[in-house]
C-alpha cells in the first residue's frame, strides 16, 4: 500500500479507502452468489476456476501505468468480487467430499487460505527493495491462476454434492428459521469481527511496539507473516481436535483464548520483552483463526444440503461486511490515539460470538 501511495500519488486516505474496497467487492460478490445460488447451481471447480482467473487479472491490473484512483479501486473492487468465487465455493467443495469428517477438511482448507493471507507479507519481505513492488502483484496472480488450474484439473463434482436446480431468492432469508444454523452464524459473525481487524493491523501492532521499545527491532513483514501464517496450522489441529472434543466445544474454547487475548493485549504491549511479546502475538495468531473452520463446519451442517453452498456464501458475506466495521473503527482509533487500549474493542466479537455458541443445543452440532 505504501509502494501504490508513492507511485501512484495516493494520499493516506485513500489507501483506507483501496483496502475497504476489496472487502466491498467480496461482500457485493457473495451477496450476487448467494442470490443466484451460483455454487449450487453450476459445478463448483469450474467457478472456482472462472473466478480465480478472472481475480487475478483485475489484480494484475494495478501495474498499469495509467491508473487512477477511480481505476485503481475498480480494479480492488473486482478483485474482491471475485474472491467470492473461490473461499466459500472452496468450502462448498470440501461439504461435497465429507459428510463425517468436515471439520478436519475444512480446517486444511482455511489453513491454506490463511498460509495465502500471510504469503503477501513473505514476498513483500523477502523482496523487500531488491525487486519492484510490482513483483508482488505479479506473484499473487501467477499463484490465483495456478489454484484455479489445480482445482479445475484433480477435483471434480463431490459424491455428496446436490445440484439446485432452480433459483432460489428467498434461501438468503430462510436459511436464518433454523435455530442451529443462526447460533452458528452469529458466532462466526463474533469471530469475524475481531479476525481481520487482528490480520490487518498486525504491522502496525509490530511497529507500535518498536516505537514504544525503541531498543527491539523487528522484521516487521517477515513477523506479520509468521504471526498470521502460523494460524494455518492451528486451523489443521483445530480440526483433528474436534474430531474428539466436539467442533461446538473447540470452537467455543479457541474463541475463548482469542477474547483473553484481546483483554491481555496492552499488558503485553508495555512490557519490554521481544520474546515474550513475540510469542504471545504468535499464539494469538492461532487462536484466533482455528475456530474459522469450525464455524464453517456447524453452518454446513445446519443448513440444508440443497443450499447449503448458498448458506455458506451468505455467512461469509455478512461476516466480511462486518469486517469493514471493525477494521475502519479500528483504522479511526489508530489515528486519534497511539494508546494499546484500544485494540480491547476487538474483544466485543467474541464476547457476542461467545453468548450465540452458549445458545447452541448439542443436537445442533452435526
């Protein structure tokens, strides 16, 4: 973002306004989806492939020398919109291979999105200013065309899939009379609350903590990457440990540890240890995240099988329009005060997330 301010003349609100962006593009793509029940409808590999093809051309787009601002967050917007066709329709395919067993599915599946979140951070650190940012860019989207290759080559139609004939307007509200489905949702909707926000200002939490230790240097990219990358793993474990405690009960406890997290959070800030605050940004960094495919699993399995990629589609939309929220409330705290204390406004996600998985019964859980 800072490389696109300087070549493009951007001013610092405007990069604000290029992140939402993308997030606006996501959410008016899962909401088209959802709509039009696209996942169901159409075989979900040959979406997954349309979409990230096209994805990666609008992100390529930035390179042009001849961007605008308008042009600029057109090609965000759409990149964004096309994200849609590729996360929650990767989930859809992974609820049409598993009937038993989802949650460890979709916990390599979120850990992969989550190694992906974190891989611009790498690139970014180990280019650093040996090659042009644009190199970035190009990277990213070699990597999107490469995934949809992938998913169009080895994975076909799943045994479990069952095709929706017809549109279906009105599953965007039904889905939401399902008491099951709707305390799984809001518990996500808790947990999204405090996900990205968390994502996206894990530089500047670094960069806060140099300034506030002026001793302690960090490799502010290199950590952002392995503090957000290293939520994949605890995605993977996460679902390997709700095959046995239950997916209700890990989640509940992964968004527990999150919300400590958060309270804990400018304690830790002020005290001047690398070590320690490293470490504690690196477990946050997990438990954070491991719930994700976990909610994912609860909502699949509380939807009907007929819509259930429409339902999906349909949390992830809401999930990432309340993202803005938090990420701008967060972006306006950031520029009013330099104070830790106002990262303990994440906590109100899993709190309310919390206070939905407790109104959850067990019969609900699969």
């Amino acid at each position: 973002m800072d490389d696109l301010a300087t070549h493009f003349n951007l001013s610092q609100d405007s990069l604000g306004h290029l992140t939402a962006a993308v997030q606006f593009g996501f959410i008016t793509g899962t909401l088209i989806f959802a709509m039009l029940t696209i996942a169901d409808r159409y075989s979900p590999s040959k979406v997954f492939m349309v979409s990230a093809l096209l994805g990666a051309i609008f992100n390529l787009g930035i390179v042009w020398e001849g961007n605008t601002l308008t042009s600029l967050l057109l090609l965000r917007f759409f990149t964004g919109f096309f994200l849609a066709g590729i996360y929650p329709v990767g989930m859809k395919i992974a609820t049409d291979y598993y009937e038993k067993g989802l949650g460890k599915s979709l916990g390599f599946l979120v850990g992969a999105l989550v190694i992906g979140t974190a891989f611009p951070h790498f690139l970014k650190g180990i280019i650093g200013s040996s090659l042009p940012w644009k190199s970035v860019l190009f990277a990213t989207s070699v990597l999107a065309v490469l995934g949809g290759i992938l998913m169009i080559s080895l994975v076909p139609n799943g045994p479990y899939r069952k095709e929706g004939l017809t549109l279906q307007f009105s599953a965007f509200f039904k889905v939401f009379q399902n008491k099951g489905f709707r305390s799984a949702a809001f518990g996500y909707f808790g947990h999204m609350w405090e996900l990205y926000a968390f994502w996206a200002f894990v530089p500047v939490m670094l960069k806060a903590y140099t300034s506030f230790h002026p001793q302690i240097t960090l490799n502010i990219p290199i950590w952002s990457f392995l503090i957000i990358a290293i939520g994949g793993l605890a995605c993977v474990l996460g679902g390997f440990l709700s095959e046995r405690f239950g997916t209700k009960r890990t989640a509940f406890t992964a968004l527990l540890l999150s919300g400590i997290c958060c309270l804990l959070f400018p304690l830790l800030f002020i005290i001047n240890s690398e070590i320690l605050f490293i470490g504690y940004l690196l477990f946050w960094g997990m438990v954070v995240i491991a719930d994700s495919p976990l909610f994912s699993t609860l909502v699949a399995h509380n939807a009907s099988p007929e819509v259930k990629g429409t339902a999906l589609t349909i949390v992830n939309c809401i999930g990432f329009a309340i993202t803005i929220v938090s990420i701008q409330l967060m972006n306006n705290l950031v520029a009013m005060t330099d104070s830790s204390t106002i990262y303990l406004i994440l906590v109100l996600g899993p709190i309310f997330g919390l206070i939905s998985l407790k109104t959850m019964s067990d019969t609900h859980e699969n």
